[in-house]
C-alpha cells in the first residue's frame, strides 16, 4: 500500500509511544517484590517491544524512501 508521509509520521509516532510505555510495563514488573509472579506478562511486554521495534525500523525506512 501506498501512505502519505503524513500516514507514516503519525505512525512512527504512535508506535514509539506504545514502545516507551511497554518498556516503563516491563521495568514497573520487573521491580516488583515477586517478579517471577509477573514473568508471563514481563515476557510479552518484551517480545511486544521487539515486535513494534521492528515495525518502527519498516515505517522508518518507509519514511526515507519519500525524501
């Protein structure tokens, strides 16, 4: 599909928001008394970072081809 560099901009910036606020879950879980209690959801907050790191880098890229 084809976006507007407006589209990928709001994009970038959303996803670099919802990766912020992830990483502030995982070290919130982290310092909990018991964190093995909370290693599910220390797991998937992780592996969500990674997942919407990777799609930052694509809309990244997506951005300089429209220089």
């Amino acid at each position: 599909m084809d976006y507007t560099r407006e589209e990928l901009i709001e994009a970038r910036r959303q996803i670099a928001s919802t990766v912020h606020k992830l990483n502030e879950v995982v070290k919130t879980l982290e310092t909990k008394p018991d964190p093995t209690r909370y290693k599910a959801q220390i797991t998937l907050a992780k592996r969500r970072v990674a997942a919407f790191t990777l799609a930052l880098e694509l809309v990244e890229g997506e951005l300089n081809k429209k220089k």
